[in-house]
C-alpha cells in the first residue's frame, strides 16, 4: 500500500466509493434474499450499515476538523460554520429523503401514511425501538435517524472542544455505545431496541470520527491509528468472523449482554481498519475492483440506491400476480430489483439529487 496521503480525507482515495458500493450490496442482499440461509445466519445488511456509519463518521469529521482549524485561525465564526454545515448537510440528505416520503404516501404505500411523522422528524430508529420489529419499505430509514440525530450534535463537540482534548474526549465517548448497550439492557429494555436508542450505535460513527481524527493530527496520533488498525485486524476481525459462523449468542444467556455490549464495537473497528487501508489505496484485485468505474459509480450514487429499493420493491409488488410470483423467487428477482433500483437512483441522483447538491456552492465555508 502506499504511505498516509496528505490530502482530506474526503478526497482521499477513490477506493472509498468502492467501500459504499460493498457497503449498499450487503443491505441489498438482506432486503432482496431474506429467506437465503446465508443471509439469515450473517446478516450482511446490518454489516453493510456499520460500514456506512464508521466511513460517514470518518468523512464528516474530517470536513469538520477542517472547518475547527478555520475558526481557531479566524478565518471563520464558529456560527457560520455551523450554519454552513447544516445548510449543506440538508442539501446532501433532505430532498430526496421527503420526496420519496412524499411519492409514498401520495401512492398509499403501506405503511407511510401511518407512520410518517416518525419519519418526518428523522425518529425512525425511535419508532422501531417502539414497535419492536422492522415494518416494511420504511425499514431502512431507521439509520438515517440515526445519522441524521448524531450530526445534529456532534459539530458542536468538535467545534467546541478544545484541540488538545478532543484526542481524549473521542475514545470516552466511544465508550458510550457498549456501555450504553448495557445500561439498556440491565434495565430491562427489549434487545431488539438496544441499537436503536440514543447511543445505542455511537461508537460505530465515533470509531470513524476517530480515525479522522488520527489522519488530521497524524504527528501525535499516528500509534493510535496504528493501534487500532492493528486491533482491528488481529482482534475485532477474527472475532466477528467467529460470531457469524457460529451464530447469533442466544438472548438471555450468560453471555448476551457481553456479545451485545461488543458485537458492534467489534465491526466497528474491523472497518476502522478496512477504510484506513482503502484510502491509502488496496493495490491488487481488490484494488482494482474497489476503484473500478462502475463500483465508484455505485458508490456515488449508493444513498439512493438505500433509500429506494425498498419503495422499489413495495411498489413493485403493487404491479399485479406475475410480478408478485417473480418477487416470490427471490433468486430470479434479486438481479432484476438490483438492476431496477439502480436506473431509478440513477435517474434520481443525474436529475434530482446533483442539481440540488450544487446549490452548496452558494453556502461556502469561507468567503
């Protein structure tokens, strides 16, 4: 591999488009092939929104640490750069994310219409934790609540921590998403709910926060990066490899509340590792296909791809008995959807999303 680039990590390396497209084909699989046994024993969607968590927290803390250095210059208020992050946050997220609600209700997909408040105000996550279960087409948006409820917070962490505390601050909070998990549990919340609550997942984000942390000050926290990757590699990896092959730790075992305080914690620093060493650029076949035109593409275009195939696939199964019978065969149906999601996000992403997206331009950081 080569050595640390200096560039943003952001603009890093293209590899880490390939890792969104890894990362939206584990979600595909598990809403596509539910009933494959591979899928019910690994559970790749959930693998694949971990891998989203940790490379957003990466990504969006380093924009943000930039942001910190230009206010400690002067170059910029703290209010404005807030402000601008919001704006530009909202450009990136919210468009697409209400007109699909919208296009929804307005086409009676159950259950939009029943629960669309919840989703409304970004409280997805809050309205599973309630029910108990998933709930059809909706059930994806319960990450973006949780995304959308970190980043409504964690500017104002990183604006305002004092520099040489954030290094200590960031493994403390960290700490918060297994210990949390636990407190959940000790007290007698239903395990289906535990990552779903506030902190429940925090660590994944924060991991990746972490990580941008250690490339922005890579003089003082090189043997951190270090550290981990190398936890992540010869601990966290084998770990969660040994945790799917032998399954799921039954709930009230002796061992539940160890396996559900470390599962995630675990995938989130195997990740940790994996996005280190894709945006300093994996040579080889890996390599290769993670840069390849068509996974950046994918890439590119893979919160679209998230956010509609399961209204792809609800509106689908609207169409009438053969598409129905089609749906039945889910492995005659999973290259069909896949295919069928993509031209829509395509269409979404050229027509909709990157017109709107270029109205950032107005909202700049510094000028």
């Amino acid at each position: 591999m080569s050595a640390p680039p200096s560039s943003t990590p952001e603009a890093v390396h293209p590899q880490l488009d390939g890792l969104r497209a890894v990362a939206v084909f584990l979600v595909l699989c598990t809403h596509l092939l539910p009933s494959q046994p591979w899928v019910r024993r690994v559970g790749p969607g959930g693998l694949g929104v971990v891998l989203f968590f940790v490379l957003s927290g990466f990504l969006i803390t380093g924009i943000l640490l930039r942001v910190r250095d230009a206010v400690a210059d002067g170059r910029l208020t703290s209010g404005r750069a807030l402000s601008r992050f919001y704006i530009r946050r909202a450009l990136r997220i919210a468009p697409l994310y209400y007109a699909v609600l919208g296009v929804a209700a307005l086409a009676d997909i159950p259950p939009v219409r029943a629960t669309w408040p919840w989703h409304a105000f970004y409280a997805s996550n809050l309205y599973f934790a309630r029910r108990g279960s998933w709930n059809g087409v909706v059930t994806p948006l319960w990450s973006l609540g949780v995304e959308e409820q970190f980043y409504l917070l964690w500017p104002l962490v990183v604006l305002w921590t004092p520099r040489r505390a954030l290094p200590l601050v960031l493994p403390a909070l960290v700490a918060l998403g297994p210990l949390s998990r636990a407190g959940y549990l000790l007290a007698g919340v239903d395990p289906f709910a535990i990552g779903l609550l506030p902190f429940g997942c925090v660590d994944t984000l924060l991991l990746g926060a972490l990580l941008a942390l250690c490339w922005h000050e890579p003089a003082r926290l090189d043997g951190v990066r270090r550290g981990v990757r190398t936890f992540g590699v010869a601990v966290a990896l084998p770990a969660v490899a040994l945790y799917l092959a032998l399954g799921p730790v039954p709930v009230g075992s002796p061992c539940f509340v160890v396996a559900a305080m470390l599962e995630l914690a675990l995938k989130g620093a195997a990740f940790f590792a994996l996005i280190d060493a894709a945006a300093r650029g994996f040579g080889g076949p890996i390599g290769r296909l993670l840069s390849s035109r068509p996974m950046r593409f994918i890439g590119q275009i893979s919160y679209g791809i998230y956010l509609l195939h399961t209204f792809v696939q609800g509106a689908a199964r609207g169409l009438g008995e053969p598409f129905r019978a089609l749906y039945r065969n889910e492995l005659a149906w999973f290259p069909i959807a896949c295919a069928t999601v993509v031209l829509v996000a395509t269409a979404t992403y050229v027509l909709f999303e990157k017109p709107i997206n270029g109205l950032k331009r107005r909202f700049p950081y510094e000028g």
